[in-house]
C-alpha cells in the first residue's frame, strides 16, 4: 500500500474515530474514482481503435474507387482489341488462303502457258 494511503488511513479514518457512515461514503468515493479513471482509460482505447479503423476503412474505400476508375475503361479496351483481332484474323486467313493457291499451282504447273508467257517476256526484256 502506497504511503499516502497508509497515512490518510491512520489519520483520518482510524485515529479521529469517524463514524462509520463516512468512513463507508469516503472508500465508496476513493473506489468510484478509481472506476472512473479506469472506465477513462478504457473509453480512450475504444476511442483510438474506432479512429484507426475509420481510418483504414477510408483508405480502403479511396483504393477501391481508384480501382474501379482503372478497372472502367477495361470494356471499351475490349471492343478494340476484339476489333484488331478480327481485322488480324482476316488477315491471316487471306495469307492462308493465297498460300494454298501457291501451293496447288506449283504442284499443278508442268509449264503452264501463263507461267510460260511470262519467263519468256522476262527473258526478253
């Protein structure tokens, strides 16, 4: 027990005889102090944790409204690449076809009159 105490002990609840009636409302009052601060201490934790979660529950809602301005544009991106793609898949199935129209005439030609006609203007040119 601390000094203090000891001393306010002695002096003013043991050796001036208080009644009984004040010593009780004297310890009720010390005790309900020491509630109080304990109930103020407590109430400031429930205050700083409800701060700091506010806190992280607004960076949450800024990182999510950046996300979705990011994330919006995605559609129209979209239509473009599909767009691309087409023109690049018809692209590619011209290049397919003229190949195999290659491919058939070389397998085909023995010399034909075109093929001939040709390398003869070439020849005298």
């Amino acid at each position: 027990m601390p000094l203090w105490w000891q001393k306010l002990w002695n002096n003013v609840l043991i050796e001036n005889y208080m009644d009984t009636g004040i010593q009780l409302w004297i310890i009720s009052l010390v005790i309900g102090l020491v509630v109080i601060g304990v109930v103020a201490f407590l109430l400031n934790l429930i205050k700083k944790t409800a701060k700091d979660i506010d806190r992280t529950a607004a960076d949450i809602w800024t990182q999510g409204k950046l996300t979705a301005n990011n994330t919006i544009h995605i559609p129209l991106f979209l239509t473009k690449t599909n767009q691309v793609a087409s023109k690049i898949l018809n692209s590619a199935v011209a290049i397919v076809g003229g190949s195999k129209a290659i491919t058939q005439h070389i397998e085909g030609c023995p010399g034909c009159p075109h093929c001939m006609l040709q390398s003869s203007k070439n020849s005298s040119l």
